[in-house]
C-alpha cells in the first residue's frame, strides 16, 4: 500500500480544518483562551487520526500477509486507538523567544524587564522591546493508558537562556533540565474525595502556578523536587491540591572570613492550594533547617523557617465590565515566605522579613480590532536583609494592539514604575526613590492575528525609556546608571515568540 499517497491529501484536509477553526476562534473574543487550547487540542487530535489509519492500514496489510495473528492485530489496533484519542504517545510543546535589542549608538543595549532597582525584588516593568536574550523551552511529553482505565504521563522539560547574539554559545549557555517528573491519574482504586484525583513525583513546575505574561513576572511560581496529589474533591465546590518540595540551599557562606567555610540545606516547601469557584487561597509553610547559620552579613541572622499565603480570584470576564477574563491577587509572606513570587527560592530573607504583594490584570476587546491588557504589580516588604531595611515598589503596565489585517498588527505598550528602596547599606546598595517610564511601539507580523495569546509572532519595536537620574546611583552593579544608559534612552530591534 502507498502509505504516502495515503496520507498527503488527509494531511492537506486537516491544514484547511485547521485553518477554518482558528478564524471561527478569532470571531467571537469570549473564552479566547479556552477556545485557543481546544482549537489546538483538535488540530493534534487530526493529526493523530492520520497516522492511525496509517498504522491500522499497515495492520491489515501484515493480518493478510500471515505476519500477524488474530489476537496481535486486535492489540496493536487498542493501542492505536488509545494513540488517535490522545490517551497515548508522544506530545512535543514548545516556548521561545529570541531578539535583538540594540541602543542608539548602534551598539547592544541594557534591557530586561527587571532593569530598575526594584527588579532585584521582583519589580518588573513591560517586557514589549525591552528583552536582549535567546530563551527556549522543549517539553517533550508522552502519555500512556492502561487495560484498567489508568493513565500516566512522563514529561521531561530541557531550557536554556542566553544574551549573546552568536550563534555559537557554548560557552554561555545555561541548559538545563528543568523538569522531570511522572503523574498518574484516573486510579482505578481511588475512590471517594480522590476519585478525580491525580498523584505525581519528581522535579516540576507546579501545575497551577499562572503569570502576568506582559511583565514577563509569574504571579506566584511553586517549583522543586518533590511529590503531590491535586483535585482532591473535599466537598461539593471545593478542590484542594497538596504537595511538598524540596529546594537546595547548597554551598552558601557561613563565615564572610573563611571562603572554605560553606554550608548547604533544603528548603522543604508544604503547599495546600484550594479553589472554591472562581477563588483560590494557598497556604505555604517552609522549614530550612540551619539555615540560620548563613551568613548574610552585618550581624543578620537568616531565617530558619517562613509562612505564605495567597488569595486569588480568576475572573471569567473584565472586571465585569465586558467579556475578557481577569485575575487579581494578593500574597503575604513571612520569614523565607518573604520572597512571596518565587516559593522558597531566598536564603537570605532574615526572620522578621515580611513582604505583601498585589498583583492584578485583565484583558478584553475595546472594539473588534482593538484589545487591551492593563496589569499592577506592586509590593511593600521591610527587614528582608538588614533590619529596618524597606523595599516599596508599584509597576503600572498596559499593553494595547490594533489588528490591521489579518496577518499584522501595531503594538503598544506603556509601563511606569515608582520605587522607595532603602536597603540600609545590604550589599553595598544605597538609598533612593523615583520613577522608571517606557514606551514601545512594535508593527507585529503573525500568521494569524486574533488574540491576546495568538503566537508565532514577529516583531519589529522602538522603545523610550527615562527615569530619574537619582536612581543611577542605587548600585554599581545595575543596568542604570552606566555608561551611555543615564535616561532619555531610545532602543530598537527585532523578536520573534512561539510558544505551542
């Protein structure tokens, strides 16, 4: 059988479904984001029908050649069935972006969306022509379902970031496997509240964790190496995950006197994360045992333990103002919970740390050629290194696009941060207050404009940037304040972004 001549015309076929869905998605704004993910949920499901009947036309050539048994034929086409629904093989997912940010004077230019002084405590200002970096993720993924219902699934996640713009980066380069884990669900012997559930171990992002994606800044971010259950169902309209990770504090100072004198622990992570509705309140408790004999200089004691606590809503709409979604947060941390974006990631927040963060967006359409997505993150923290020392920081953002055709649209974005950042001398860094502003205008090419999350995409931006000049002399360290980058800043470029 020419298998080729088979599958070329139905592959074709699938191309134009696909293609005839994707702007069905495009005319109707609400539920973008659910209707994108079952959109590409139905393309990969396409796909997976071809190379079944592929696969069962070979079965059928090799059951009439004799190579084959009654019952083996029966069994490879289960499993092929199982591979046409999704329920088993392999899935490829992807995130990159990759550009180049270049300065007036034709040279490259500071950029990041933590640039500002209070990015170093997670202050970000909008990332639209503002990134100078190659960053790529590769998820590869495969799913398995049993004879009893059960399924599992394997997911092995490789990343690396780099600033060059070579293409040879060897000696640069930062890959890493950032996840590595196995989660099984559909149990046939679990019953009762974890009928639904799913069990899982090893390294991972936490599944539940969510961003404000125009500030390149997760709302909270859970991750490590441990083991979890989530969708336990504790009552009718509550759900409940709970995990434990284990982050390494490994080789830190103990004493600023003897270099050899290193130290190492783990920060173990218990998370109970509840939703009731729209509603989500998580709570964190965190042990690192003698970590308190870090030394974090000027007397400080590290904290040996910490508490956080976030409380959510995901909206279904605008703010209810009009279809959209949005989502609004607010985090408190104590102790190591301090560092309340990045879950246990600090060992050098002190006992008495306490940071509170709000951070707050939305995104809808204002007429059928124009959406817009305004974002807050803002957060006031005290004695996180030093005592008396006091970190206060808002970022407004608004990013804004006008769809032209179907393949092209302008970008917008405008960000203003304030900051009030006293460190008391911690790490050599001084005392100031001022503002950070930037503008970006970026013409965008897609295959397909219609949404907030439409990816492949490539940009062309020129960006301005100013701030006052008394934030040039927080450290010697930062982006601003060197040489040739003292405000009134003008960058160009060129990005490309894909996930899928």
């Amino acid at each position: 059988m020419n298998t080729v001549m088979f599958k070329t015309p139905l592959a074709i076929a699938i191309t134009a479904a696909g293609v005839a869905l994707s702007g069905a998605a495009s005319a109707d704004n609400h539920g973008l984001e659910q209707r994108l993910a079952e959109l590409e949920a139905r393309i990969a499901a396409a796909e997976q029908r071809a190379d079944a009947a592929e696969q069962r036309a070979e079965i059928a050539e090799a059951e009439a050649q004799g190579r084959l048994s009654a019952d083996e034929v029966e069994a490879r086409l289960a499993r092929v069935e199982r591979q046409a629904s999704g329920e088993e093989g392999f899935s490829f997912n992807a995130y990159a972006r990759s550009g180049l940010l270049i300065g007036e004077d034709g040279k490259s230019a500071e950029g990041g969306p933590y640039l500002t002084p209070a990015g170093a405590q997670g202050g970000a200002v909008g990332r639209l022509g503002n990134e100078p970096d190659t960053y790529a993720e590769a998820i590869l993924n495969y799913r398995m379902r049993f004879d009893n219902g059960a399924r599992a699934r394997y997911t092995t996640m490789l990343a690396d970031g780099v600033t060059t713009s070579n293409d040879w980066t060897g000696e640069e380069s930062n890959l890493n496997v950032r996840q590595v884990y196995a989660e099984f669900s559909d149990l046939p012997s679990f019953s009762g509240a974890f009928e639904n559930a799913s069990i899982w171990a090893g390294k991972r992002f936490d599944r539940d964790n969510f961003d404000i994606h125009w500030l390149d800044s997760d709302v909270v971010f859970l991750s490590g190496t441990g083991a979890g259950i989530y969708d336990m169902q504790l009552a009718e309209s509550w759900t409940s995950n709970l995990s434990l990770y284990g982050r390494s504090f490994s080789d830190y100072r103990v004493d600023s006197e003897n270099p050899d004198d290193t130290g190492d622990t783990d920060n173990l992570i218990l998370t109970s994360n509840n939703y009731f509705g729209n509603w989500q309140w998580m709570v964190n408790g965190m042990s690192a045992a003698d970590n308190e004999e870090r030394d974090i200089g000027q007397g400080q004691e590290a904290a040996e333990s910490g508490f956080h606590t976030m409380v959510a809503y995901h909206g279904d709409s605008f703010f209810g103002l009009a279809e959209g979604n949005f989502k609004a947060a607010v985090l408190h941390g104590q102790g190591l919970g301090a560092e309340v974006k990045g879950l246990g990631a600090n060992g050098d927040l002190t006992d008495e740390a306490t940071s509170t963060r709000l951070a707050l967006y939305g995104t809808t359409y204002l007429a059928p050629r124009w959406r817009v997505a305004p974002a807050i993150l803002a957060e006031t923290s005290e004695d996180r290194y030093v005592d008396g020392d006091q970190y206060d920081w808002a970022t407004f953002n608004v990013r804004l696009a006008n769809e032209l055709t179907e393949n092209f649209e302008l970008q917008y974005e405008a960000s203003y941060q304030w900051m009030d950042l006293d460190p008391r001398g911690h790490g050599g860094n001084r005392a100031v207050e001022g503002d950070y502003t930037k503008l970006t205008l970026a013409p965008t090419f897609k295959p397909e404009v219609g949404g907030f999350w439409q990816r492949p995409e490539i940009r062309l931006f020129a960006s301005w940037s100013d701030w006052d000049e008394e934030l040039d002399g927080y450290s010697d360290d930062d982006a601003l304040g060197k040489e040739g980058f003292t405000g009134s800043q003008w960058t160009f470029g060129v990005q490309t972004e894909v996930w899928f």
